[in-house]
C-alpha cells in the first residue's frame, strides 16, 4: 500500500535525521575502512552502534528551514537567519566557513558580508544541499517555486552557483520522490538534469541515471563539495529505491561525508517511502530530547498541514 502524503513528510525529515545520525558515527572514515568494517548495507544497518545516535548540522539546519516554512509558508530570509542562529550549537559539527557565518548571524554582526567572501565566490560546501529537503516538500507540486525557493534557502550561508545548484538539484529530486508511486528512474533523473545550467550536476545526473551496480557509487563522489555529494545522495536512493535502510547504508558505505550524504539520500527515501518504511530500531535509536524525534515528527506534519493550506 502507498504512503499518505503526511505520511511521507515524516518519512522524508526523519529520514533526513536518521541518515545524518547513523552516518555520523562514520564521518570522515576513509572508503577502504568502512570495506574492510561492513561486507553490506544490510550488515551495517543490523549492527548499528550502540546506544542513541545523535543528529548533526544537516538536521539541525533543515529544521531551521521547515521551522521557517511552517511560519511563513516561504523562505523568508530573516526569518530564516533567525531560525538558524538561534538552533545553531557548535558541537553539532558545523563546516568551517558555517561556523562562522553563523557566529557573526548569532553575534548580530554582518553575516551576509562573510558568507560572500570567506571562500572565493563564496562556499561550494553541500551545506545548502544537506537541510534543503523541506522546501522540496513544500513545493512538491511546482518545480520552478521549488528551484527559486531553494536558491533563497542557500543564500544565508552558501552563495557560489554550485552551492545553491545543489541544493536545488537535492530539493527537486526530494520534490519527485514525494510525488511518483512508482519511480521512473530515467524520466526521475532526466527531470532533474534538464533543469541544470551546471555540467557538473546534469552530466553525473544523466550517468546516475543508469547507475545499475552499488561498487559504482563511489565514482560520484564522498565529499563536502556540493559536486561530490549530491548527486552520489540521489543516486544511492535511485539504486535501491524500495529500500530506505539499503539506501542510508550504500551511502555510509562510501565513507568520507557519510552524516550528510545519509541525511540526503534518506531524506529523498523517506520522501518516496514514507515514515513505515525506517526500520524502527533505527528510528528507536534516534535522539530524542528537545527537537529530538518526536519534535521533528511534529515538525514535519505542521509542514503537512502548511502545505495542504497552501
Ligand atoms: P562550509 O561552507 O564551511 O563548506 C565546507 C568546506 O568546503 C569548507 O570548509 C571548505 O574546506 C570547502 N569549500 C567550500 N567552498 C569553497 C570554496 N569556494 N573554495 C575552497 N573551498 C571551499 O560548510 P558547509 O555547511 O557547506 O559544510 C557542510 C559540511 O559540514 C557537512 O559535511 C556537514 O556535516 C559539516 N561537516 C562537519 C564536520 C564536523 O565537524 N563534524 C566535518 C565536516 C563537515
Ligand atoms: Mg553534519
Ligand atoms: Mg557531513
Ligand atoms: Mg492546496
């Protein structure tokens, strides 16, 4: 049986969260350890680590956007920066040039100065792309709103092209997987790399497309970089699109960013899925004080309800 549409809001944010909190316990491991650790998925995901599993940036960040959409039924920039600074704790593990930024947002010093400037063009980070999975809900039903609402939801802290088209790329593929009852992976793909203006997005998307053996994965990247993450995330949801728990565990598989790239892969599942199909003993495992599990479930059906308001 289907999902409900609610049922898939919830499925996509704690899928966001349960993906970055598995994933974090791997963060920055290189590929080969993580081989020599897990023959598979299945065993990664049937030996997960002890104890609860805490979420990171990626989470914390995505709840500042849902927090803002559910509020303002938009990206409402200083609304935005609010919700961000105020949610922002450092020992969740935020990027470099993030940390920053969001210092200075928190200090009500000029934010938007740094985020244009720290990096060259600014940061390429897949900061913008790891929270970006509310809008793609919220605006399931109309791709350009979807790219121009997730451009917005990138500008606080990410302003380099590649930066704002990746989370474009993600909040769109999370705005299909919300949508198809059963996926079309080449029209799934095909949707998404036509809308680049990037090579670097629509060239590995349309490869992606006919990705058809996990040991291929990797060739799309394990890094912090938008280029290197992204499309790895989607990818990793189109092999194995009937498995939420296969998708997460392919994805930490690769090592290197695994929180983030398991935050966005299991963000687009949970979407396609819905919340039944997280294996519970991971959703048990998930953090759940303050804006733990059962405030992001809450969370993501006020976001239900914003977008059936709508
Ligand atoms: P960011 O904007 O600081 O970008 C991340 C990194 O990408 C930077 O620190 C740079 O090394 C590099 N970078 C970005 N733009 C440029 C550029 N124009 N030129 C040269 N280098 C560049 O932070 P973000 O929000 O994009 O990062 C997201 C990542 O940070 C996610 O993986 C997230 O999980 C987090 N993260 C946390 C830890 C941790 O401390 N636990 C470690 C790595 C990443
Ligand atoms: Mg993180
Ligand atoms: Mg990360
Ligand atoms: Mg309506």
């Amino acid at each position: 049986t289907q999902p409900t549409l609610e049922e898939r809001f919830v499925g996509c944010l704690l899928g966001l969260a349960v993906g970055d909190a598995l994933g974090a316990h791997f963060e920055g491991q290189p590929t080969a350890f993580m081989e020599r650790k897990y023959n598979s998925a299945r065993q990664l995901l049937h030996s997960p680590p002890p104890g609860e599993i805490w979420y990171t940036d990626d989470t914390q960040m995505a709840i500042g956007i849902a927090e803002t959409l559910v509020r303002c039924g938009r990206i409402e920039n200083s609304v935005l920066c609010e919700r961000f600074a105020e949610n922002y704790l450092p020992q969740r593990g935020y990027g470099r040039g993030a940390r920053y930024v969001l210092e200075a947002m928190r200090a009500g010093h000029d934010h938007q100065y740094l985020a244009e400037t720290l990096f060259p063009g600014g940061s390429f980070g897949n900061g913008a792309a790891m929270r970006v999975a509310p809008v793609g809900l919220m605006f399931r039903d109309d791709h350009p709103t979807v790219w121009r609402e997730a451009h917005a939801s990138s500008l606080p802290t990410h302003v380099h092209p590649l930066g704002i088209e990746g989370a474009q790329v993600l909040a769109l593929a999370v705005a299909l997987a919300s949508t198809a009852d059963e996926l079309d992976r080449e029209s799934f793909f095909e949707t998404i790399a036509e809308r680049c203006t990037a090579d670097e997005y629509s060239g590995p998307l349309r490869r992606a497309a006919r990705l058809d053996h996990v040991r291929d994965l990797g060739l799309f990247g394990n890094g912090i970089e938008a280029t290197a993450s992204v499309v790895t995330a989607i990818a990793a949801f189109g092999l194995t699109p009937e498995s939420y728990g296969e998708t997460i565990g392919n994805a930490i598989l690769l090592g290197g960013d695994t929180d983030t790239i398991a935050a966005m892969a299991g963000a687009i599942s949970g979407a396609y899925l819905g919340v039944g199909a997280i294996p519970s003993e991971l959703l048990a495992k998930l953090e759940d004080r303050k804006q733990g599990r059962t405030y992001i479930d809450q969370l993501a059906r006020d976001l239900y309800r914003a977008y059936e308001d709508s």
